[in-house]
C-alpha cells in the first residue's frame, strides 16, 4: 500500500502516520521527491482499512499495490535509482562497463587485465575469487588469495571491484574488500544469502537464474533491499531455451520490461549471455541500443589459456574497439 501525503504535510505528521504504520507491524519505507512525499507500506496491509486512512487530513491518496514486490517496484519509487561507486554511476543516465577475467589466476594477469580495462573506459574491474562451476573438477577459484589479487589490482588503477560471494562465512570479507558484491545466477534465489547481503550497506549486483522469470528475478531484489541498508543493481545474463546455437538466449526484451516495471539499474552480460567471444561485441552494442545502463563484460589477455570461460573472453584489444563502438550507440540514441 502507498500513501500520498499533501504538500501541506509537516514532519511532525509524517513521523506520527509512520509511527501508527509501525505499531501494526508495517514496514514503512519513505521516499521524498521533488514535489511529493510517499510512505510506502510493506506487509499485511490487510489490517487497513483506506477509508480509515483517508481520514487523516495529511494523506492525499491511497493505492493498493498490487505487484509482491514493493520495493523493487516504481509504484513506491517512480524515480531512477543511481548507484554510485567510487564515482562511476549506474542508471539514471548513468552508464559503466564492468570487465574482467571470469576468475583471477595470478597477479600478472589481473594486474595486467586492469590496466588494460582502465585505458579503454572501463569503471569496474570483475573478477572471480570464487567461482562456482558445474563440474567438482573445474578450477574453482582463488578464494582469499584472489581477493587480495583484486584489492591489489584496485590499488594500483583507482577502479572498484566486482566479485561473486557464494558462502556467506566470508560475508565480513566481502563487506570490507569487495565494492560490488555479485549474487550470481545459481545463487539468485538463496533467499538466506540475499537477506544476509541485504545487510551489508554495499551495492549488489544480482543475476537473473538460469530459468528465472522477470517477476522472479524482482522479487530476489525484494529479499536484499528489504534490509534496507544496501542498494541493487539487476543483470540480464541470459536464460534457458531449447536453443543450442548459444550457450544461453540473452534476453533483451528484459532491458525495457524491467525499467518499465522497476527503478533499478539494469546491466547486461553478454559473455555469459552467448557463450561465445565473437557474439560478445554485436549483443553488447544491442543490449546498449536497448537502453542498458551498462555491461558487464569478460576480458582476458590469453583467452586461449583461460583457466574458466576462455571461449566466451574477448583480448583487451577487442575490448577497447568495443568501448568505441559503445561510445557511438550512445551518442546515437542520445543516452
């Protein structure tokens, strides 16, 4: 449920409806704009009665919500969300790529991979410490040790880290190194990891699952922001079909129906989406074109010696080609 209050509502009001909203057991999320003021109530609101309500010469209008989740949702925040890290933003008009190596091998390929990433526009480093694999055998990560690879990386070229947790006993770990925590696909619907994310106060970027609807992939960023303390930026990676020509079907569709239904700041991956590097740079410059409010991309210097998802990286080289091209798609769509 939504509540409108009258420009001619004061603090003191504002708090004392909060108050009562509180003490029927509601959450109440308040969001000011420019010219509006709006209580947002998240539980059972069936203890209300809007007649009631609207008998509190405060109140303008209430609207019942029908979507399940509220927070995620522009019904209680019609405004853009911006995350800001370190001064590079994400929505609102803001754009960044993240790019990367799938996983950190050693301290010569992540810093090398960073340097290059940085001279061609880049405003994330992405990078696996721990990597969650189909097969036991896979390598699976640094761990610990390719957290300190990626502070070390962050160090030396200024840009902000983005890294997957999967555990939640490095939670502290990753609160303190980690500036994006990346909720990957097989985790988006760890309801325990997202609340416990949800905790942190980070920025979080959550991956749609492998066979996730949109509605579902929203209600996943319901569990982390109704903690309140942390924001959250949605990725389309690609889902499930009956096709094999690629590794996914990268979903672009989904670009525009979740800014339509939702303020978050939504990214894409096209790596994962495709699974192959030379589809990469075409389904970026769509995804861009679609009105993406960034990328979030696998690069590697030696693709060809990748110890995970080497067919899906493209060469720095490539990458700095590609962040041209980005350049010209958001110019010509006026972004």
């Amino acid at each position: 449920m939504i509540l409108i209050m009258k420009p001619s509502a004061t603090r003191e009001e504002i708090t004392e409806i909060a108050g009562q909203m509180e003490s029927l057991g509601l959450a109440v999320h308040e969001i000011k704009g420019e010219n509006t003021f709006v209580m947002g109530l998240v539980g059972d609101t069936s203890v209300l009665s809007a007649e009631a309500i609207m008998r509190n010469e405060c109140i303008d209008r209430v609207l019942k919500v029908q979507e399940p989740y509220k927070l995620a949702g522009r019904r209680f925040h019609s405004e853009d969300s911006v995350v800001e890290v370190m001064g590079h933003r994400l929505g609102g008009g803001g754009f960044a790529v993240m790019a990367g190596p799938c996983s950190v091998e050693s301290e010569d390929q992540i810093l090398s991979i960073a340097k290059d990433v940085k001279a061609a526009g880049a405003g994330f480093l992405r990078g696996g410490a721990f990597k969650p694999r189909s097969s036991p055998y896979a390598f699976q990560g640094l761990g610990l040790d390719g957290l300190e690879l990626l502070k070390a990386a962050r160090k030396e070229t200024g840009l902000p880290i983005v890294s997957e947790i999967m555990d939640p006993q490095y939670l502290g770990v990753f609160a303190e190194d980690v500036d994006v925590i990346q909720i990957g696909a097989r985790n988006m619907q760890n309801f325990s990891l997202l609340r416990e994310v949800g905790q942190l106060g980070k920025p979080v970027l959550l991956k749609r699952g492998l066979s996730n609807t949109i509605d579902e992939l929203l209600m996943a960023a319901e569990y982390v922001l109704a903690g309140d303390k942390s924001q959250v930026i949605l990725c389309e990676r690609g889902i499930r079909t009956f096709e094999t020509a690629t590794r996914n079907t990268l979903d672009l569709s989904a670009i525009p129906v979740l800014k339509q239904r939702s303020h978050l700041p939504v990214i894409v991956d096209p790596s994962h989406g495709t699974g192959y590097w030379n589809l990469v740079f075409p389904m970026a410059l769509a995804a861009v074109a679609a009105g993406a409010d960034g990328l979030i991309i696998e690069v590697h210097n030696r693709p060809d010696k990748a110890l995970c998802d080497g067919q899906q990286s493209i060469t720095p080289a490539l990458f700095g080609k590609l962040m041209e091209r980005i350049a010209l798609v958001r110019e010509a769509i006026q972004q």
